[in-house]
C-alpha cells in the first residue's frame, strides 16, 4: 500500500499549532516591550543631536557675519577698533605693551569668552 505513513490526529496538529502561535505571540510581546522602553530614549538622543547641530549651524552662521562685519573696521584705519578696549597692559615693565602684545591679548580673551 502506498500509505504506509501515520497521519497525525487533527488535534495533535492544532495543539503544536497552538504552541508555535503563543511562542511567537511571547517573542513578539517581549520585543514591542523593549522597543517601547528604549522609544522614549532614542527620541531624547534624537533631540539633543538635533539641537547641538542646531547650535553648530547658528555658531558658523555667526561666525560668518562676525567676518562680513571686521573688514570695514580694518579698513578704516583704527587699529583700536579691531582690539577692543584693550586698555590692560599685561606687559612685565607695567606698561601698555606693544600694539602686538594688545592685539594677541584681546585676541585670547576674545576666545575664551566664547
């Protein structure tokens, strides 16, 4: 005979059904939990990343206008106006310095301040 085979009983195949469903079912619930607990911290890193790119864009906007805005101070002459006040001598004799010295100083408190 050509069905020498066993066929399983309906209800033996229906429970093995059964038993694959609710693994899936368990991995599925154990997966959405992790990605719902972890959701909120992606959207933060999200947002910290966008507002510290947010701060480089308008720190090189700046920095380019502060550009545009120098070279008219230059041409006018006045090397005071590139220094700022500048009025702290910082030489070792106690006097003003040289306009070198000034500009080099005003030029590293310019950096640390910002």
């Amino acid at each position: 005979m050509m069905a020498d085979f066993v066929v399983p009983r309906h209800s033996a195949v229906m429970e093995r059904l059964r038993r694959r469903i609710e693994l899936f079912r368990r991995h599925h619930t154990g997966c959405e939990n992790r990605y719902d607990s972890t959701a909120m911290e992606r959207l933060e890193m999200d947002r910290q990343q966008t507002f510290a790119l947010h701060q480089r864009c308008m720190q090189t906007k700046a920095k380019r206008s502060n550009k545009h805005r120098q070279p008219p101070a230059a041409l006018s002459g006045d090397p005071a106006g590139q220094r700022g006040t500048g009025g702290g001598g910082t030489s070792a004799d106690g006097g003003n310095g040289t306009p070198g010295e000034q500009g080099r100083n005003s030029t590293l408190i310019a950096r640390c301040g910002q």
